[in-house]
C-alpha cells in the first residue's frame, strides 16, 4: 500500500502525526454536519433535561423529552438551507430499550420508522433545533 492510499484510510486524528499525508491541521467540521450531529445526538441526551434543552431554540424544547430518549434519529437525506434556518429529512426509529423498576425490563418502544421534516436553526454558530415532530 502507498503512503497516498494509506493517509485515505486513516482516521482524521491520526493524520497529523503521518509524515506527508499534507496539512496538519485539523478539519474544520461544516455547518452541515454540526447540524446533523445535534439531531444524530438527540436520543442520547434526551434522558438529561438540561442538555436536552440545549439542544434547542430557547422555549421550544418538548415537554416529552422521555419520548425522545426511546427513539433514535439519523439524517435521511440533504439539509436545505434558507438563511439561518435549515430543513432536514429525520428518520426516526423505535426499538431503544427502556428499564423498568420490575423485574422485567419493558419491550422495546412500540414507535415505529418514520421519516418526518425537522427545522433547525443557526443561534449565534451553533445549530439549534427549532421544531422536531416524532411523528
């Protein structure tokens, strides 16, 4: 394997400390992907109230933040940009595990796939969800 094939392959920390593999410098993520990661991200800190406000616009928050924590979310396509707002196809899917204080564990959440229509947007330079319907 060449050096060029090797840097392709290798993780994006990694690539500074390879000789010739160009700029040392870190990858700046895009605005796109700050996006994506804050609604990729929901599920996971759905469960923390606080971090599950930041997530979005100030007073726009749902009150079901435990919904939330029992779905998981993945961009389903191209982010549409119009100013400082953006619109992003969700798909959103159940199956996460809840626990329960009985001995048996509750079944997975019954909330099937469904792609729904996000809207985010930019506060200050981060991206912020504005309104996220579970379905």
């Amino acid at each position: 394997m060449n050096l060029s094939n090797l840097c392709k392959l290798l993780p994006l920390l990694l690539l500074p400390a390879v000789v010739g593999c160009g700029s040392s410098a870190p990858q700046k993520a895009t605005d796109e992907q700050n996006a994506f990661a804050a609604i990729e991200g929901l599920g996971d800190i759905a469960g923390d109230p606080k971090m599950f406000a930041t997530a979005f616009v100030d007073g726009s928050a749902p009150d079901n933040a435990d919904e939330y924590a029992q779905r998981g979310y993945e961009v389903a396509g191209e982010g549409e940009v119009n100013g400082d707002q953006m619109t992003v196809p969700v798909k959103i899917f159940g199956g996460v595990f809840a626990s329960s204080s009985s001995d048996r564990g509750k079944k997975a959440s019954d909330a099937g796939n469904t792609t729904q229509t996000w809207t985010l947007q930019r506060v200050n330079e981060d991206w912020k969800i504005k309104d996220a319907p579970l379905g």
